[in-house]
C-alpha cells in the first residue's frame, strides 16, 4: 500500500489561512536568502484543526544555521501570533538545513515527514526529492522506539506542571504519542498509516483487544477534561512501560 500524501491545493480551514500567510512573511521577512523552504504540518495542515486546541507546526528549512537569533525571532512570532490569533494555542518550530534534509539519511524521518505530514507553503519544495512511501516497521520505530526517553521526560514534566493549565497540554501531548506509539506496534500486520490519534488507538485494537481501557484512558487524556496528576503517571508507569517493551522485542524480532 502506498501512503497519500496531504493534498497541497486543499485550502487551509479559515481560521488559519491568514495566520500561515502572516507567519511565511515573517519568516521570510527574519531569514532573509537564508531562508529555503517552509512547510506546515500537523492538524492545520490536514485541514482538522480545532480553534483553542490545535497548535500551528511549522518546519523551517534554511541554507545556513541561523542559532545567533533563532530564539529571538521564533519569541516575536510566537508574541505577535498569541496578539492576532488567540484560538491557536502554539507555534511548533522544527528547524533544518538543506544539506540535512535533502540526504539518505533522512528518508525515514525528514522524508516521510515532507512527503506524508506536511505541506510547503513557501519555497522549493524538498518532499519532492523522496518517492512514495510504504507503511513498515522502519517508519514505525523511527517516529517511536524512543518511547521510553520520551515518555520518561514527560513524566518529569508533569510532576512539574504548575498550573491546570500547563499540566492539561502536557497530558493531550502524552496521549496523543503514546496513541500513535500504539499503532506503530501494529504496522507491519494492518499495512497503513493514520495520524490521527484516535483512529490509531481503534486501529491498535483489532490487534490488541485487551488493551481496551488504557486506549479509552488515552482518549480521555486527550480531552479538555485536566485529570489527576497520579492518574498520568500511572498510565506512563504502566501502559507506557508496556509500550517500551514491546518496541524492543518487535526491533528484536523483525530488525
């Protein structure tokens, strides 16, 4: 099965055409010819966002490093946008190189991400530089055999959070990469790709029923709905360790 890609002549949902607009001017505005290409990903750029709770994702490929004032650049965006555009909740900056992206390295990670994930809305495009992919285990473990590191920083985090606020972002985050972990578990048997995190967690469970309540916790973390501190941890402790296992033993057994 060949994976679609996101269809770039679909027009963003009207609450966030104007905002990418906006923002590629910007950046091109701070970046100058460094600047190569820029590219949305995530829900805005599946056209699913949800006003108040969907972020803005960007990937920004540039020529050269630009780390001397990448952080005040991606701050006055940020200030600006939360000025303009209250109901998107964040902008996600994920930076590259041309060199970076555009080599074999990068076929599992920033190619299928181009290719699959994302739409460019300025510049040369590079997802055309990668072929159609397939659903496998290399994909799979790419985006999440580092479960275990990841889910261990989160914890941290959550012990940490200081307001409702902050611990109900942390939570929506946690369950929607240990959802997606899931199916990746489940790729090389069902053969497909989904990015949304519910329809991974139906998925996964044609193949594991027996993981019914942890997917419906999951589902509830994903909501607005902030629960219990212990309650996060617990699911990281158990079901997240279960999820780090199994990641191991399927790299053990396919490679």
């Amino acid at each position: 099965m060949i994976l679609s890609a996101i269809d770039p002549k679909q027009p963003f949902q009207p609450e966030y055409s104007k905002a990418v607009t906006e923002l590629v001017t910007a950046l091109r505005s701070g970046l100058g010819s460094n600047l190569h290409s820029i590219y949305i990903y995530g829900s805005v750029a599946r056209k699913r966002a949800t006003p108040s709770r969907s972020n803005l994702d960007v990937i920004i490929v540039t020529q050269q490093e630009f780390s001397s004032h990448r952080s005040t650049l991606f701050n006055t965006v940020k200030w600006r946008f939360q000025k303009q555009y209250p109901h998107i909740t964040e902008i996600s900056f994920k930076t590259a190189l041309v060199s970076e992206v555009a080599s074999l390295e990068s076929i599992f990670s920033w190619g299928f991400l181009l290719r699959h994930c994302a739409v460019c809305v300025y510049g040369e495009n590079l997802s055309e530089c990668f072929g159609d992919y397939e659903p496998s285990w290399e994909i799979a473990k790419h985006w999440n055999m580092d479960i275990e590191d990841w889910l261990t920083v989160y914890r941290n985090r959550v012990v940490r959070a200081k307001d409702e606020q902050e611990l109900g972002a942390i939570q929506r985050l946690i369950a929607k990469k240990m959802l997606r972990a899931s199916y990746g578990l489940v790729i090389p048997r069902d053969r497909a790709w989904y990015d949304s995190p519910i329809d991974c967690g139906k998925h996964f469970l044609h193949y594991h029923p027996e993981m019914q309540v942890e997917v419906e916790r999951l589902v509830i973390m994903l909501s607005a709905r902030v629960i219990a501190k212990r309650s996060i941890v617990g699911m990281i402790d158990s079901f997240g360790g279960w999820l780090s296992k199994q990641y191991q033993k399927t790299e053990f057994r396919i490679g």
